[in-house]
C-alpha cells in the first residue's frame, strides 16, 4: 500500500462510520414514528393498542435519543449527559413526591413499573430525553451548525451558553405543557397531584410544575456544561456534528402526539398552549444552513462557538 493510500484510509474509515451511525439514528427514528402512528390511529379511530406498543414507545424514543446524543457529542459525552440529566432529574423527583418542591406535591401510580423512593426508574430517563432533544436543537442554532462541525468551549466562556441553555429549558417546559395535563388526566393516572381548588392550574395540574420543569432543566444543562469547562485545559468540542432535522422532527412527533392525546381527552385549552409554545421553539431554533459534505481528504475543523449574540 502506498504512502498516500495510508494517509487518506483512517479517515475515510472515520467518515463511513459517521455515516453509519446516522443511519442508525434514522432508523430509530423511523421506528418511533411508525409506533407513534399506530398509537395515534388508536386514539383517532377507536381501537386500543397492545400495551406492549406503549412500551415499544417510550424504549424506542430513549433509543432514538441516545444514538442521536452519541452521534451528535460522541461516546463519552453522551454518558455524561445521561449520567447527570438522570440523577438531577431523580433526585428533584424525590424532592417533589415527598415535599411538593419545586413541582407541587404528587404521587406516582404503578403504571410506570418498579420504583425507588416513590420514583419510577423510568422517569429519570425521560429527562434524558426530552433536555437533549431541546439541547441539540438549541445549540445547533448558535453554532455553525455544519455536518461535520463542532462547537468550541474554552476559556471563561460559559456566557456563550446562557442563550441556548435557557432557550432549551423553554423548550421542555413547552413539552411538558401537553404531557403533564394528558398523563395525569389519564383513566387511570400515571401521577396525580395533591392540590386544592384554589392552586391555579391547568387541568390539575399546578401551574408551579412547569416553573419547576424550567429550573430543573436549567440546573441539568448548566450542570452539563459546566463539567466540560473542568474536564480539562483547552478548548472542548460540544458538538462533533449536528443532525439537526431529526431532533426536529422527533419534537413534532411529540407535539402531535401529545395534541391528539390531550383533545381525545377534551382538554383543548392544553393543546392550544402546547402547540403554541412548541411552535414557537421550533420556529426560534430554525437556522437555514447550508450543507456541506464530508471530505476524507479534508481534515475536519471544529467551529467556533457564536459568542456575537
């Protein structure tokens, strides 16, 4: 094998696995959005769906978020964020079943499976997955967000994230507006809340619950980054390459299922607050790019996080 042969043949190896592992991450996917499908047709059409499917749901999302998160920020980044967004997301639900705080005091049924201080061990992947949905989408827009990029974050630069981390905890607060009213309103419940007449609302559930959803979020991510900054000297990659529309297109699929779920349930009000405030994130995040192929014989660059904003 020749001297150039040998250059050129890491990264062509590099950029087929890259290209792979999207694939696999389309493919998840699309497995979500057919379930998804069935589950809709259900509701929309009257015939009730295995429980199995259920399931299939929620492990084929976490599936579909982790190789996304992997592809996105690579292996050991990706272990981090699940590793800190899991913990801060159980310990605050700890918090909230037992003391009401931040949320407003609730209990979770048996619907979810097994528990661990009155938690699910579920539901601590759920903030897994809906933050790096909301993450990805709110990162991409102040980077260059270019195939094959990467985000910059050195120095003291922690400011450059304060956009894109708050931008990302309205995001899932917006999420949150269709879940939370359609899971608890639900015959039977997955969660209900122990609240008087008086507590404002919105279909039983306190309106204090999404101010928690947004400071739990904002502690998650700033949680995120923050690690970085102290993993090491020098400027860290956030991103090794964006994947942008299907984070997108996973939030839609979302917010319809939540829209049909919750006017199945006659609560119009929070579809109409749902899909507003979800709108409004995916139209915020929107940032026409242009794309660029990947070359194996161009070395990869890594893009400067916009600190202009």
């Amino acid at each position: 094998m020749s001297g150039s042969d040998t250059r050129y043949s890491e990264p062509t190896l590099k950029g087929r696995s890259s290209r792979s592992s999207r694939l696999v991450v389309h493919a998840f996917l699309l497995v979500f959005g057919l379930v998804l499908a069935f589950i809709i047709g259900g509701l929309i059409f009257n015939y009730q769906p295995n429980y199995n499917f259920y399931f299939a749901l929620s492990f084929t999302l976490f599936l579909f978020v982790f190789a996304q998160c992997f592809y996105e920020l690579g292996g050991r980044k990706t272990i981090l964020f699940l590793v800190i967004s899991s913990i801060i997301g159980f310990g605050f639900e700890v918090l909230g079943t037992s003391t009401g705080f931040l949320f407003g005091k609730y209990y979770y049924s048996s619907l979810l499976g097994e528990q661990v201080l009155g938690v699910p061990v579920v539901v601590p992947l759920a903030w897994f997955v809906i933050t790096y949905i909301t993450f990805s989408l709110a990162l991409s827009k102040y980077s260059t967000n270019r195939i094959g990029k990467g985000v910059n974050f050195s120095g003291m630069k922690i400011r450059s994230f304060i956009l894109p981390i708050i931008l990302s905890s309205l995001g899932t607060v917006a999420w949150d507006l269709m879940i939370d009213p359609m899971f608890s309103n639900l015959n039977p419940p997955y969660w209900t809340w122990e609240i008087s007449p008086s507590t404002p609302q919105l279909y039983h559930v306190p309106l204090s619950n999404f101010l928690g959803w947004f400071v739990v979020a904002l502690i998650v991510l700033t949680a995120f980054v923050v690690s970085l900054k102290y993993r090491g000297k020098g400027p860290i990659k956030v991103l090794a390459r964006t994947n942008t529309w299907n984070s997108r297109i996973a939030y839609i699929l979302l917010m319809i299922d939540g829209a049909v779920a919750n006017e199945k349930l006659g609560q119009s009000i929070a579809v109409l607050i749902g899909i507003i405030a979800m709108s409004a994130f995916l139209l915020i995040t929107f940032k026409p790019t242009k794309r660029e192929q990947e070359s194996p014989m161009k070395p990869e660059r890594t893009a400067q996080f916009n600190d202009s904003k």
